[in-house]
C-alpha cells in the first residue's frame, strides 16, 4: 500500500513542479508544494490581483496542470465543463489573491483559507471552497470603514471588502508593473 501513496505523491509532485514552471521563470521566486500566498512576494501578488491576461494565465496555468488538463496555453481547447471548473478555481484564487494583498496592507486582520498552501486550494477545491467563500474576511480595526464593516450583517460585510477592491488594485498597480 505504501508504494501507491508514493505513486500517488510522486505524481503531485511532478504536478506541482509543472505548474510552477512558468511561475518561477517570470517571477523568479521558489514556488512548490508547501507555498502560500504569505510566502509570495507583494510583487507577484500584485501582478496577480489585477486579474488581467497575463496574470490570469498564471493562475489557470498552475490549475490545470495540478489537474491533469495540460498548460493553461491549452485553456481555450477544454470542454466547456472543464473551463468552467478551471474559471471558478481561478476566481477562488484571485480572491485569495487580493484577499493577501489587503492584508499586507494593513487593510485586513484575516481572511478564510489564509493556511492552506496554493496546491491544496486546487487538489481540495470541492471540499475547502464551498466553506471558505461562506466566510467573511476580517477588515483591520485600523481601516478607515471598520465602524460599517462592524455595523452590518455578514452579507454586508463582505460587501465592504469586496468594495475595497478598486481601490486596492490601484495601490498595488506600481507594484506590478515593476515586474
């Protein structure tokens, strides 16, 4: 039995390693089975939060080779089940994303699934996303719109940080162009 869980692991790693490949040639950082968005630089990070094509690819990238779906090059040539499956992985993710910026700059306290590794948000996508996008992330005591985010129900809570988010990719686009 222990020769399938290394079987199993053997290939996970040979996944991840795929899917970071295109990672650490454009950002030149270390990225592998253990990375967290706290382990990413802000650089990178912001480079993701915008959400734009190339960025975008990067996230699709890293899911669909730890899928077994080949590059995110080969996004467009999924069935429609697939891309779908790929696009809601991806919005998790970018909300991480941006969630970790927020937090970085000082703007949140902490935000759902802030302990799992990249690798598990994917591999465990149907099991950690349903819970984790029910919960609200926690706005900083020093931000300047915690007395509504304090005064208003969960629904709205999250209403107040998503609101934030204009506003953050403004902030951190300097960040991302120096790329």
């Amino acid at each position: 039995m222990a020769g399938v869980i290394d079987l199993a692991e053997g290939r996970l790693l040979k996944a991840v390693k795929k899917g970071y490949r295109n990672w650490a040639g454009r950002f030149k950082e270390n990225f592998g089975l253990e990375t967290r968005f706290s382990d990413i630089s802000l650089k990178t990070l912001s480079y993701l939060a915008q959400g734009k094509d190339k960025g975008t690819f990067y996230l699709y990238d890293l899911a669909m080779n730890l899928q077994g779906l080949g590059s995110g090059f080969e996004f467009n040539e999924l069935g429609q089940k697939k891309k779908m499956i790929v696009i809601d992985q991806y919005l998790f993710l970018l909300d991480r994303v941006r969630f970790e910026c927020m937090k970085r700059l000082g703007w949140l306290e902490s935000y759902p699934g802030e302990k799992f590794t990249l690798v598990e948000f994917i591999t465990q996508f149907d099991t950690l996303a349903p819970d984790l996008q029910a919960q609200v992330p926690v706005l900083s005591k020093d931000h300047p719109d915690y007395k509504t985010y304090s005064s208003v129900n969960t629904f709205e809570k999250e209403a107040v940080v998503r609101k934030l988010i204009p506003k953050l990719l403004v902030k951190i686009k300097d960040y991302s162009t120096t790329l």
